[in-house]
C-alpha cells in the first residue's frame, strides 16, 4: 500500500496507518499467508513535517513489529536535470547544458519544480519552439530575472492567486465537499 503527501495527514489519518501497520489481525484479510507480507510504502516531504508526523514515523521505528527503512530523496544532480531537459526539449545534452545551469540554480533539481518551472517558462513565452530554427529557444536574461518560489505550498499559492476569482471562489466551496465530487453538482 502506498500513502503519498503524509505530511498533510492529520492525527486521524497517522492512528489509521498506524493501526493498519501495527495490529497485525487485519493484515491477514489483505494477504493470502499469515499475514506478514504486506508492504506499506509512505512519502513526504521532508521540509514540511509537523510533529504529528515524526511522532508517529518514530513510533514505526522504536516497534518491532515493523521494520522501517528510510530513503531520503534529493534533487536531481545536474547531469540527471540536464538529461530529463534534453528529453524533453529533444535536443542533444550539449545544447540544454546552459539552460539546465539556470533552471539547475532555480530548482536545486527538484524534479517538481523542474517540470513547474519548464511550464511557466513556455507559458510566459520564455522558453519558445523556433520554426526557423526548427527547435526550442529561450531567454536566457529572461529566465535569470526570474523569481523561484521555495516550496511546493509557495508554488501552488502563487498558481492559485493567478486564477480568477470566480474559479478561486468555487474551489473554496468544492473544498468544503471533500476531495471528489460528483459532476452533477459542478455544473450548478
């Protein structure tokens, strides 16, 4: 089972996996052997954590119910950010490198931001295909101007604030809804 974004889960959701990875009863309906092969995968973020959360991961490791193994992920190195660009753009690595340097200094190689970043860019006509010169361009005075925000919540306030307010308004209301709601009530 994986569980994504952990660092936004209250203190309800954390007794909830805490439950299902600690009380071994359970597991048995999951598996068809006794039980003890069942793998459960979480991911956050290790710059927005609360206490709740290391609370929670540090119980996991004191159990010996459970063995935790912790990976910590990193941005991309240049020469990896440098090869995902040149994917992208389909342009050799040789010819991406000075633009991988900026976007490199933006991102500090968080493939997130790296994607988010490559977005804006060709949203604000930065980063350009070239029809003459059958390839992709971009401003390199332009991008070095440019502002990065620090963390993902920065990233999507800042998406959010460019909305219009009528769609920013239904998003509050969809909000109060939970996290699906059916069409029906969209189209009101």
């Amino acid at each position: 089972l994986f569980f994504d974004d952990l660092q936004w889960a209250d203190d309800r959701c954390m007794e909830l996996l805490s439950a299902l990875m600690m009380e071994r009863d359970h597991l048995q309906e999951l598996d068809d052997n006794d039980g003890t092969n069942c793998l459960f995968i979480g991911s956050f973020r290790s710059n927005e954590t609360n206490d709740n959360l290391i609370s929670h991961f540090d119980k996991f490791e004191q159990s010996t119910l459970v063995d935790v193994t912790k990976i910590e992920l990193g941005g991309l190195a240049k020469v990896e950010s440098n090869n995902m660009i040149s994917e992208v753009l389909r342009l050799p690595a040789r010819l991406t490198s000075p633009l991988n340097e900026l976007v490199q200094r933006k991102t500090t190689g968080n493939p997130f931001h790296i994607k988010t970043f490559m977005h804006s860019l060709v949203k604000d006509s930065i980063l350009n295909y070239s029809l003459s010169d059958t390839r992709w361009v971009w401003d390199v005075e332009a991008i070095k101007s440019i502002s990065i925000d620090k963390t993902v919540l920065d990233l999507l306030t800042r998406k959010l604030s460019q909305l219009p307010d009528y769609i920013v308004d239904a998003l509050k209301v969809l909000s109060c809804l939970g996290p699906k709601v059916d069409d029906t009530i969209m189209k009101y």
